[in-house]
C-alpha cells in the first residue's frame, strides 16, 4: 500500500489523495506528439490506487499495447487550496519530488479519435509511480530544477522546471478555482520530451537536480 515519504524514507504524516496532471506544459513534447498548444492547463486525474513507490519494481501492463514513461516533477500539498492565490498556493506545498505518468499510448489515440476521456489509458492501477518528498525549505526555486530519466543506461528524458508553460504556482492557484486540492494531494506538472514504451527489464534511473535519485527495473502484470 503506497504511502507519502521523504526523500529519507521517512513516513509524511499526510493522507493518500488523489493525483492532479497537467498534459502539454512542455512546448517539446507538444511538438513530440504533433499536439495543439492549450489555451489553459489541461488538466486530468489520477485515483489514489494509482500511486505506488518508485523504487519498487514498476508494474505495467502487458495486455493493452505499449506503455510510455513521462517524468514529471511531482508536488505534495500539505494544506487545502480552494480558489487560492499564488502565494497562498506557493505555503500549501509540503515538499517536491519526481512521479512517472505512465500512459497506454496505443489506447490513449483510439479514445482521443473518438472524443472520450482519458481514464483507461493513464488512471489504471500503479500508473503514478512516485518518489520520496524533498521539504520544500529545501527547495530554493521551483522554477529552477532540473530533471532525467535513464532507460537501460542512456538518458531518455532531461527536463527544466524553468521551460514549463504554466509556472508550479499558476498551477496551483488555477486548479484551486476549478475544485478543491486537498492536503496529501499530489500534483504531476507535465513531461519534457522522451516519451517511448517500456518493457519488463529495463532498468530506470529518475532524477531531481540533485535532490532525489531513484534507480528501479520494470515489471509486468
């Protein structure tokens, strides 16, 4: 059962809530996937039984095509937000780290050529996995971390906070005028170019500017 860390490994006193994503706030992956640039944050959902530990063997399906990574820079809440400004948004955040939004490709282009939601392709089981919290004391600058991902030791994913479409703060304040973010929430603030299928073996390595590290394999189910 997943539960909130610190980049220790130490328990966060913090419910488990749901997961908040944000797609296209990276212009290269816009481009990546011949996508249109959004007007406001895209914004989609992830259950709770989604989130799973990153340095655990990564369960992805094998029965529904392939199923890509898409590094993200993850936040964890400690307070509500609900219609908050940026500053107020900026003091609910508890502490920063890395999530997965592994996505059924294959799945995902069939329900958007038929106008459906996205559920099935991104909100299965174990979809988010998610890394240990660094404090956000420790965290100087959100729009200023760097990012990575390495697929069987070459680098697949490098990303910049600083490219980000829509800034961490605007986020926040914009999805708090939507519906309210609850304290152990966690929001995945969209994924740099890279995306490619993963497949049972592959060793991974995720990285946070220094912060956090985690190197894993990938499993199957």
């Amino acid at each position: 059962m997943y539960l909130h860390q610190d980049n220790l490994g130490n328990p966060i006193d913090l419910p488990v809530g749901k997961v908040v994503c944000v797609g296209r706030n990276y212009l290269d992956h816009i481009d990546e996937m011949r996508s249109a640039v959004p007007d406001e944050p895209l914004l989609f959902m992830k259950p709770k039984a989604a989130l799973c530990d990153m340095s655990q063997p990564l369960v992805i399906p094998l029965d529904k095509g392939e199923c890509q990574n898409e590094l993200e820079v993850a936040v964890l809440l400690k307070h509500p937000l609900c219609k908050a400004d940026q500053e107020e948004a900026i003091k609910a955040i508890w502490g920063v780290g890395l999530a997965l939004d592994f996505t059924l490709r294959e799945l995902q282009r069939d329900l958007k050529e038929k106008g459906l939601p996205w559920e099935r392709c991104k909100s299965f089981d174990f979809s988010c996995p998610v890394s240990g919290f660094v404090p956000a004391s420790q965290i100087a600058d959100l729009q200023d971390l760097t990012f990575s991902l390495t697929v069987n030791g070459q680098q697949r994913q490098s990303g910049h906070t600083a490219l980000m479409l829509h800034k961490v703060a605007d986020l926040l304040s914009h999805m708090s005028q939507v519906f309210t973010l609850d304290a152990g929430d966690i929001i995945i603030t969209g994924t740099p170019k890279g995306v490619e299928a993963l497949k049972p073996g592959d060793e991974l390595t995720a990285a946070l500017d220094g912060h956090v590290s985690v190197s894993t394999t990938v499993a199957g189910k």
